[in-house]
C-alpha cells in the first residue's frame, strides 16, 4: 500500500536537500561499484531509485542560502 504525505518547505530548504540527495546519491554509486554481494547491491539500487524520485519531487532552487 502506498501513502503519499505531503511536507511544505522553503526554497532555501528544498535546495539544502536536493544538495544533500545529490551528494548522497553520489556516495550510494560509489558503495554499488564496490559491493561484491548481488544481494546488498539490489537493495543499494532500491535506495538509489528512492533517492532519484524524492529528488524529482523537490523543486530546484536557484540558491541553497537564500
């Protein structure tokens, strides 16, 4: 079953975590290039589709310390 949950946030915010997704996306990439389990490596990409449809949902902002 899926819920959708709706959070508001300042531009300044949304650009604080788009920053954080990206970096952390970039991370997970790197943790998958490196992972021998088959196993581990599914759930890293289960993360990174996750990772990739918040940041779909979060409007891009010019300046993250707005």
């Amino acid at each position: 079953m899926n819920t959708t949950t709706t959070i508001s946030i300042t531009g300044a915010d949304a650009a604080i975590i788009r920053e954080v997704l990206d970096a952390k996306l970039i991370d997970l990439r790197r943790e998958i290039s490196h992972t021998d389990s088959p196993r581990f490596r599914d759930t890293l990409y289960e993360v990174e589709g996750a990772l990739q449809r918040l940041l779909t949902q979060i409007p891009a902002t010019a300046n993250a310390h707005a």
